[in-house]
C-alpha cells in the first residue's frame, strides 16, 4: 500500500514538472479559475483593466506584473498567499502569449 502511495505520488510531481506546452495550459487554466472573472477569459477587461495585445499590461515589465499580482492594487485583492512563484511565473507566461511578445 505504501509503495503504490509512493508511486503515486511520483507520476503527481513528474506530471507538475511537465514540458512546455502543457506549462502553458496550466497558466491559461489558472487564469480562467484566478482572474478571468476580473479581466475576462479573452483578457478584454471587465471589473479589471484589459491585460491582452496593446494594454497597459503589455507596457509592463514582468516584475511589475508580479508585484502587481502580490500585492493587489486599488480593487484587485493580493494574491501573496494564494499563489506560489512558479504560480505567477506561469500567469505571466500565458499573459506574454496572448499579448504576442
Ligand atoms: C476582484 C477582481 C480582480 C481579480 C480577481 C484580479 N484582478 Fe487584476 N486588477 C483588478 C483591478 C480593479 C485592477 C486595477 C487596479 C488599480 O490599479 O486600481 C487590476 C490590475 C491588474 C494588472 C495591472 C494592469 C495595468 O494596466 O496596470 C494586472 C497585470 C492584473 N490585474 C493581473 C491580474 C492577474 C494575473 C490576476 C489573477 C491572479 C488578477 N489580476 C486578478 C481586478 C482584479
């Protein structure tokens, strides 16, 4: 029992290391369930500013999407301990895809 808790355990972190094309889905997953809601699934705005091509999402440097994320600005609650780095990390991947940089 023991050794399949184990192996279990290892297909679950050898899954979460993952390539690269499923890291992408990941951010894109973890924005529909994080901040959609927010900023639209299409990035188009709502409660939130636009965060996709041309926004002012775009014109910021990744560390700043970072801080932003952490702290929370105005209306948008802090994200510090909720998400993980490699959370953010992902978030801001899938954002630099979809703005094409
Ligand atoms: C409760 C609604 C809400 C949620 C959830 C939310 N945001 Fe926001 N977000 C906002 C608001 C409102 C602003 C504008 C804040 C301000 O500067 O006054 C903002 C600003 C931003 C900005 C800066 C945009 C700019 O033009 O400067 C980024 C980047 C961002 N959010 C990313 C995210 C990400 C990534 C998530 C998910 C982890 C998220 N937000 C979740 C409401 C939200």
């Amino acid at each position: 029992m023991r050794v399949v808790l184990v192996v279990v355990t290892l297909v679950a972190v050898l899954l979460a290391g993952c390539s690269d094309a499923s890291e992408g889905k990941y951010g894109e997953d973890l924005f529909g369930t994080t901040c959609a809601h927010c900023h639209g699934s299409d990035l188009a705005g709502g409660v939130g500013p636009p965060l996709g091509a041309g926004s002012g999402a775009a014109s910021l440097t990744d560390e700043q999407i970072a801080g932003v994320i952490d702290v929370g600005p105005g209306a948008m609650p802090s994200f510090a301990s909720r998400l993980t780095d490699e959370q953010v990390e992902s978030l801001i991947d899938y954002l630099r895809e979809r703005q094409g940089s």
